[in-house]
C-alpha cells in the first residue's frame, strides 16, 4: 500500500449514493473525484459505473483503512 491519504465519504444524496468527499484536506465532489481517480492521482481506487453513474471505489484488498467511509 503506498501513503496516500484515506479517501473519506462526507455527504451522500438522499438515495445513499456517495457525493463528496474528503481528500487530505479537500473536498471533492464525486465527479472530480472520479476524474482525480482516473488521471492516476489514487492508485488504490478505482471507478465504477452504478446505474450509469461513474462512482469511485477503493480496490478489493484485505484491507479495511482504505475502503470509503
């Protein structure tokens, strides 16, 4: 695992989906968190499509501090 910073969920829309963030000290809306995700910037997540929706998730592993809370 490299030393990135756990990824926290902040705010989720009323049917449960994740929609902002915590990065570090940033926050983040969903969708620029997905393009962060997808330019490389968090190697230990990856991007979903959900119903259409392009959602991030952390990479399966055996560990529990880098899954989105």
């Amino acid at each position: 695992m490299t030393n990135q910073k756990k990824i926290q969920v902040v705010s989720e829309s009323k049917t449960g989906r994740n929609e902002k963030f915590l990065v570090g000290k940033k926050t983040m809306t969903r969708e620029k968190l997905v393009s962060s995700i997808e330019n490389g910037n968090h190697p230990e997540y990856h991007v979903r499509n959900i119903d259409g929706v392009k959602t991030p998730a952390s990479n399966p592993d055996s560990l529990k501090n880098n899954n989105l809370d």
